[in-house]
C-alpha cells in the first residue's frame, strides 16, 4: 500500500481546490472578505499545500499504483463526492450565514471511509459502492426529471431559472459519475481486485472462455 500516501495527497489537493471555490465566490459578490472568512479559506491553501508535498514525496508510488482502471474510475468517482462534500461545507461556511450541517455534512465521512475501503481493496467496499451507486443513479435520475416542476427554494426564496439550470447540472454529473462507477466495479479486472469471482456474464463475454 505504498501508493495509499500520494493518493491521500491526491485527495487533499482537490479537496482544498474545491474547498477555495466558495471563497472565490464569495470575493466575487461582495467584494471583499472578512479576516474570518479569510481563515476559513486558508484551510484550502493548507489542504492543497500538504496535498502536493504527500504526491512529490512518493510521486513514483502513485504512478506504480497496481490499480486496474475500472477501479481507479470507481475510486475517482467516490474522490469527487468526498470533494464536493467539501465545497458544499466550505460554501455554508463562508456563504451560508456559517451553515454546517447538511445532507453533505452526513455523507462526507462515510465516502471517505468507502473511498479508503475501495482503495485497500476491502471486499465490504465492493459491495457498498455497488448498492450505493446503483442508489445514487437512480435516485439523482428521478431527482433530475422533476427539477424543472418542483419548488425549488434557496435563502433568497424561490430559486431562478438559472439557478434550476446549475441543479441540474450537477445533478447529472453526479448520475454519469455514479453510473460509470457502478458499471466499472461490475467488470472483471475490478472484481478480481477485491476478491470476487467473475460474475457469470462476464465469463460468458471473456475472449478467454
């Protein structure tokens, strides 16, 4: 598991990215920001910072990595969700009136610990990330067809077309994400990674059999 260090830097690194976002944000809108949301953002900086020393300490491990593609994809995947979860506190943090609890602030730490599961080849990550991208892609996909007729609300009130436009696209990067992930761990080189045996139509399909 030596790669299991750059990764984590790899993790941070975007994480801090996605952390400063909201700062960058909030700079736009009004100008200018407090010293309070100033050190809210130098955790970002921080973050990113440690990121880059982790992945330049070991950047050999990270490229040697013996993980098959439709892994790393599947890996990828649940990186990004940790990350958003980090903008999305980060965003009530500086923007929010200093909000910390959110559908986010819930699944932050369960994504980290299946984002860690995955890469140490944990047999209950398998599983796990099966069921819940499976969940994901069609709950986001139901969640997509009534965003154009739900009430949809922010701080402001009801939120505008625009805004209905930016919820969809997020909620259709998370349904493609989720739906790649979930095809990529069903594929013989992923179950072969975490232990499993090939399921029966893979073995049907292989050029071996």
């Amino acid at each position: 598991m030596k790669h299991l260090i750059p990764i984590t830097g790899l993790l941070a690194a975007v994480s801090g990215v996605a952390w400063l976002i909201p700062a960058f944000a909030a700079r736009m809108v009004n100008g200018e920001l407090s010293l309070q949301d100033c050190a809210v953002a130098s955790v970002g900086l921080i973050l990113i910072l440690g990121g880059v020393v982790a992945i330049y300490g070991d950047f050999s491990a990270l490229r040697g990595a013996a993980v098959p593609p439709p892994v790393r994809a599947a890996i990828a995947g649940n990186g990004l969700l940790v990350a958003f979860c980090v903008l999305e506190f980060s965003d009530g943090l500086l923007r929010q009136n200093g909000r910390v609890f959110y559908w986010t602030s819930v699944l932050f730490l369960p994504a980290l610990a299946l984002f860690y599961g995955q890469l140490m080849a944990q047999r209950w990550a398998w599983w796990a990330a099966r069921i819940l991208t499976a969940i994901i892609t069609l709950g986001f996909a139901a969640f997509l067809l009534v965003i154009p007729y739900a009430p949809l609300r922010g701080n402001a009130g009801p939120v505008p077309w625009w805004g209905r436009i930016y919820v969809a696209g997020v909620t259709l990067a998370f349904v493609s994400i989720s739906a790649y992930a979930f095809r990529s761990l069903g594929r013989t080189e992923a179950r072969s990674y975490y232990g499993m045996r090939p399921s029966s139509l893979n073995r049907r399909l292989s050029p071996n059999s």
